[in-house]
C-alpha cells in the first residue's frame, strides 16, 4: 500500500530509483483496485439474475401463483434473466481472452458493404418491432480494408442494438462512407443519449449512464467496451458524439489501406 513508500531525500541516481519505485507501488494499487473493483461488479452482475432465478423458480414450483397468467409472467421472467446470464457469461469470456492477449483476429480483406448489408439485416426486425425507421446511406465503391469480418460485424450489431435499445421513436440511421485516409461506418439514432461528461466513461466495463433502464434492457454494461477493443487490435477506431433527448452518433474508423482494391 502507500504507507510503503519510500523517502528519500536525495538527487541522485538512489533518489530517482525510489522516485521510480514509488511510482511502481502505485501503479500495482491502482492495478489491484481495478481488479477488485472488477470482481464486485462481476459478482454483482451475477447476483441479481441468479436472485430472480431462485425466487421467481420457487414461486412457480410452491405453486404460489393464483392464476397461470400470473404462473406464465414468472416463467417469463425466468426466462429473459436466464437469457441475462448467457449473455454476461459469453461477454465475459470474451473479455477474459481479450485481456489475456489470447484473442485470435483473422487478417483478410474484408467487404464492409456486405458486412453493413448483413447487419442491418440482422438488426432489421428489431428496429420495426419498435416503429423505428431503419436507413442505410451506402456510397458506392468502398475500398477494401484490411481486418476481421466476423468481429467487425459483431461490433456494428452491438452499435445497431444500442441504437434499437435506447431509442423510443424516430429513426436510426447507418452511413458507410469513405474520406481520404479512412473509411467509417456511423450509426445515428434518435434515442435518448448519452450526458457529455459521462461521454468517456460509456467504453469502460460495466459502465451504464442509467443503470435501471438499461437493465431493463437486458444490457450487460460490457458491449461498448468489448466492442471497442476489438476495434483497435484490429487497427480501427471507435469515436461518438451525443446530444441529451436528440440522439447518439457511433462511427467506426478503418484506416485506408494504399492497396485496398475498390470493390
Ligand atoms: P449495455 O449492455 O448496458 O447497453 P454497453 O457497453 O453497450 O452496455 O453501453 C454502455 C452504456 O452506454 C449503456 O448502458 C447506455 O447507458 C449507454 N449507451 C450505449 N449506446 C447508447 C445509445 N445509442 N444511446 C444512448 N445511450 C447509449
């Protein structure tokens, strides 16, 4: 801890051996905050569905219920949170290799118009569910760039479900463009938002701006962050922009690689 640090009060090469050593101690405290920090999140996250599992399992097998109405809302319930869980596990699994370095990203030359495509096909049906007015704005020729086609679609669905997650009306909107020196796709909703100062904090894990509703959304906390990792071991870049009650703005940047054919 701390306490331990060293004073020295000298200028030369034994002052700055403390100085670095000191520096070192406190990095490892921050490195074992963050981790126990991790732990009682993770625990946390854990917790509350398996709460719900146990008392909500009970009800239904005591046959404490007066009508299968109300019989059907517990297994419901039972249901979604066991859905939770699966979830929050496979996201933890992917962290766990992430952090551990021992994520394999396939290098190809990948078709983010046909990733785009596919994507939003997936995320189609969920956005009309909810009345939302889905678009593409696609330009033509995009260049090849060099990545993961699973993982990259992987993000932009997570971006796409965000976008459905916390938007209650209006429309989400997909550009695939290309500049100069990169090529981004952007997703823009017309959601709720996302509060300036708490911008920075959206990619840490298990940060959630409103932690109820997006619960309620059976979100993890995880996405963003998984997502943004996986950006940048493959060369691109995650950036966002947001206005409170207007909308959120994700874009995802490929650097543009000199030899990427047009397609
Ligand atoms: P979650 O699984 O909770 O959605 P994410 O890591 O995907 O976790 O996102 C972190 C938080 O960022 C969310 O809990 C939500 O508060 C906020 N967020 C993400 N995308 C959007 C969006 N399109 N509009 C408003 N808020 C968003």
């Amino acid at each position: 801890d701390l306490d331990a640090r060293l004073s020295i009060n000298s200028n030369d090469e034994i002052g700055s051996l403390a100085e670095a050593i000191n520096n070192l101690a406190e990095d490892l405290q921050r490195y074992r905050d963050t981790r126990q920090e991790f732990f009682a999140n993770i625990s946390h996250e854990l917790r509350t569905p398996i709460t719900y599992l146990e008392g909500y399992s009970k009800v239904v097998k005591d046959r404490l219920y007066d009508t299968d109405e109300e019989r059907d809302q517990y297994l419901d319930i039972i249901h979604q949170e066991s859905l939770r869980l699966q979830h929050l596990v496979n996201d933890l699994f992917e962290l766990a290799k992430m952090e551990e370095g021992k994520i394999s990203l396939s290098s190809e030359w990948i078709d983010l118009t046909e990733i785009t495509d596919n994507a939003v096909r997936k995320i189609q049906l969920k956005a009309n569910d909810k009345g939302l007015q889905l678009n593409t704005h696609i330009s033509r020729s995009i260049p090849l760039i060099y990545g993961d086609g699973l993982r990259t679609e992987q993000v932009l669905i997570n971006l796409l479900e965000n976008a459905v997650r916390y938007t209650e009306k209006g429309e989400i909107n997909v550009y695939l463009q290309e500049e100069p020196t990169y090529v981004y796709i952007a997703v823009e909703d017309t959601g709720i938002g996302i509060p300036e100062d708490e911008l920075p904090l959206i990619f840490e894990r298990f940060y959630r701006v409103e932690k109820s509703r997006s619960r309620l959304h059976g979100g993890t906390g995880l996405g963003l962050s998984i997502a943004k990792r996986l950006l940048e071991l493959q060369g691109g870049e995650m950036l966002v922009t947001s206005t409170i009650g207007i909308g959120t703005r994700f874009e995802i940047r490929f650097m543009r690689d000199e030899q990427g054919e047009h397609t």
